[in-house]
C-alpha cells in the first residue's frame, strides 16, 4: 500500500539565524544605494532639498525592508523530508509550495557561501526531472543541511525507479 504524496504545508523552519544572514545581505545593497546618494548631494549641492528627500525616502525604506523582510521570509520559508517527498514552501509577496517525490530526485547538493558560513547557514538544492527546476531550501543550519542531505542520499539510493 502506498501512501499518498499531497501538496501541504511543510513542518519545519529554517533556521533562525537565516533572520540575520537576510538583514545582513540586504543591508548591503541598501548601504550601496545610500552611499552613492550622499556622494550624489555632496558633489552638486544644487536642488538640495530635493536630494536630502530623496535619501531620507531611501532610508525609510530601506529601515522597512530590513526590519519586515527577514521577519517575513522567515514564518514563509518551510521544510520538510519524508520518506516519499520533499516540500517546500517559499515566497515573500507570492508564495509557492513545491514537492519532489522520492523516486523523482537525480541529484541532492548543499552550498553555502562566505556570508553564509559566517551566520552557520547551508543551502540544499534537491533536481528532480522537473521542468519547473530544482528545489532549494536557503537558510538551514548547516548541521541539518548535512543531515538532510545524508538521509536524501540514502532515501533516494534505496528507492526504486530511474528517477525520470
């Protein structure tokens, strides 16, 4: 008797410390943004009032967006292994759930990057023969990375099927 595979939500978070890798990769790109703008105001102090809102306005954003997004991604983001599928759920305005069945996976990678090892993070990516692309989970400890990378492996070699 098989059980049936369905779309559902998945049963685990990613780790908390993915909240801060988040703020900590946007900022980034925000620092960028208002760096270049004060360059902007100082080399021409013309229509300065216009300048200083303009940044002023990057700011206020740039304070929402690092205060919400990481919050947010993080209740979104979900996981969850079982013995016939993985599921996923991700998403920030549009949300969108993913499962792979077992005997569908060809392969299972785990990355992480230097920011990334720095907060403890891991990345997995699970390609199946979907033409909707693989499915990556961002954000896990790097301890449940690995685990869930060994028990795909070992899920994956003992089911039957030619993954196609």
């Amino acid at each position: 008797m098989t059980e049936s595979v369905g779309l559902r939500p998945p049963a685990h978070r990613v780790s908390p410390l993915a909240i801060g890798y988040w703020t900590v990769r946007a900022s980034v790109g925000w620092l960028v943004l208002v760096v270049v703008q004060v360059l902007w105001l100082l080399a021409d102090l013309g229509n300065l009032g216009l300048r200083v809102t303009i940044l002023i306005a990057t700011v206020v954003v740039a304070v929402l967006h690092l205060v919400v997004m990481p919050q947010w991604r993080y209740r979104v983001h979900r996981w969850e292994n079982t013995e016939q599928a993985v599921y996923t759920q991700t998403g920030w305005f549009t949300q969108e759930r993913r499962i792979a069945p077992v005997s569908r996976i060809q392969t299972v990678d785990s990355a992480f990057g230097v920011l990334e090892r720095l907060f403890g993070l891991a990345n997995v990516t699970v390609t199946t023969a979907s033409a909707a692309g693989p499915i990556r989970i961002h954000g896990l400890a790097r301890d449940d990375a690995q685990r869930l990378v060994d028990q795909l492996t070992r899920t994956t070699a003992a089911t039957p099927g030619d993954a196609t």
